[in-house]
C-alpha cells in the first residue's frame, strides 16, 4: 500500500525529473500526417518539430479511459491510493476520460482512494503542479497537505507564451485565416496567457521576437511574487537560445535564479509550432515552497 501520483504527457516534465521520481505518467497521442505516434514513447518532441518544419500536419488526441482504467484497477489491486494530476480539461478531453474510468472502477473497488485535480493549467505549468507535489510526496507530506498544495500551485500558475510562426495557430483553430495572413505580413508576435478558466487568450502584441520575449519577462515581474525566491518553468518548442534570452531578462530584471527547463511537448506543440516560448511561475506566495528548498 503506497500513495502514488499519477499525471499526463501534458505536464511536460523534464527528462531528469522523470527519471528521478517514480510516477507514472499516461501518454498521449499524436498524428503527424493521420500517422499515430505515443507522444514521449515512440516520438520525441524535437522529432514532432522538426516534422512540422517540414510540412507535416500535426494533431493529438486524448487519452481513452481504458489506459485509465488499467493503471486505476492496477492501484487499486495493490490497495493504493492515487492522486491523478490532469491537464487542463479546458483544453482536452482526457480528464474527462479520467473521470469515466474513476466511476467505473470504484464499482468494482469501491474503497478505492483516489482523487483527480484539473489543474487548469498546460505544459510544463501543469509539469510544476505534478513536480511539487511529487518533492512533497518524497519528503513525507499526507495526501491532504499534497491536493491542498496542487489545488494552490494550480490555480496560482501564471501561463505567459509566445510563438514564432502564427500559422500553426490558424491550423489548430485558435486564429483566423486573415489574422495569420496579415500578422505574419507585418511580423506580429502574439503574446498569450492560459486563463483563470484554463482558456488560450492573447494579452499583447508586438512585433519582432526579441520585443515579445522581453514582454513575457515584463509580464513576470508585473505578475509574480517573489520571483527570485520561485521555481520559475519555461517550456521552449525547440529554441533554446530564446529560453536563454528569457533567464537572462528574469535574472537581471528580477533576481530570478530557480528554473526548469523542458520542450513544450507533443500534445501542445503540435497546435503552437516550432519555436513556442512559454513562461511558468506563481502570482501569489505560497506556504509550500518551502519542500522545494528555495523559500
């Protein structure tokens, strides 16, 4: 019997991350040109980009509650209990599928513990709820005190991202055909935030990248609390030179110096394009930053 978290390829943790920690995390699925890959198993997100540089249409698809329902029935063989950290229902299906596969096993194991959280956040936003509460978990925390912490982390997770290429927006259905067209014309650089509600909205635009990554840092310091004494996340879609631009306005604006750094997965990456940026870290100051080390 052991207290297990379970999470999604959207979380878009580190590789170092995943490796140290024992958790399981339930792939999704991409299609580049109808082509079905498990995203992070039989394709990397370099891969993925460097694909749709090439022409390739990419999709995803949400998990289907029989994956859930494996690893469910599996914990509930051994008399876990489970804490189920999901990406944002907002922008997939899979917490629904989650919760399909919940009900079902509970009749079959109704003393099944197990809580599900939509964090309401994506990429690695989502990859710091997961992470801090698996620090907590190794550190000896309940399962109370890790949901109170995840249902803070996720609702206090700011969500700042750019991207390079305006057309994969169109394609994934977030911007017009006309606004792609003539944003791309006039070099415009959108820059765009995950909502109070888990939505995708644009807050600004400028033109020019550099003008754009320099907005997510200002943005930051308007936003954040206590930055320097954070674990700030960036995700990058295959750009780490823009990640480094980005540390380096954090560092110098605002003393910033805890980060973690990932691609933006399959499962976002695929709808924003190579060269996403995007920026993660807390607007309020949380009382559980203290199992990370750094508060």
């Amino acid at each position: 019997m052991a207290l297990r978290i379970l999470t999604d390829s959207g979380a878009d943790l580190p590789q170092e991350i995943i490796k140290e920690y024992e958790f399981e995390i339930a792939p999704m699925n991409v299609y580049l040109d109808d082509v079905e890959y498990t995203d992070g198993l039989d394709i990397t997100p370099k891969e993925v980009y460097d694909r749709m540089r090439g022409g390739a249409r990419a999709r995803t698809s949400q998990i289907m509650p029989e994956t859930f329902m494996q690893s469910f029935e599996r914990y509930a063989q051994d008399g876990d209990s489970v804490i189920y950290i999901a990406f944002s229902s907002v922008l997939s299906g899979t917490l629904n599928s989650a919760n399909i596969a919940m009900n079902d096993i509970k009749e079959k194991y109704p003393d099944f513990d197990i809580t599900v959280i939509d964090t309401k956040c994506a990429s690695a936003g989502h990859g710091l709820v997961v992470y801090k509460a698996l620090v907590m978990l190794k550190n000896g925390a309940s399962k109370e005190e890790i949901i109170e912490a995840a249902l803070f982390n996720s609702a206090h997770t700011e969500h700042i991202f750019t991207v390079d290429n305006l057309e994969y927006l169109y394609r994934g259905g977030r911007l017009s055909r006309t606004s792609a067209f003539v944003g791309g014309l006039l070099g415009i650089k959108p820059v765009l935030e995950v909502n109070d509600e888990g939505k995708l909205v644009p807050i600004a635009k400028v033109k020019r990248r550099q003008n754009a990554i320099r907005k997510m840092a200002e943005l930051c310091i308007e936003r954040g609390a206590n930055l320097d004494k954070q674990l700030i996340a960036i995700s990058h879609g295959d750009d780490i030179e823009a990640v480094n631009t980005l540390m380096g306005y954090l560092k110098d604006m605002a003393g910033a110096q805890n980060f973690m750094i990932s691609y933006v997965g399959s499962t976002i990456g695929a709808h924003s394009g190579p060269g996403t940026l995007a920026v993660f870290f807390l607007d309020s100051e949380s009382p559980y930053e203290k199992y990370l080390g750094l508060a």
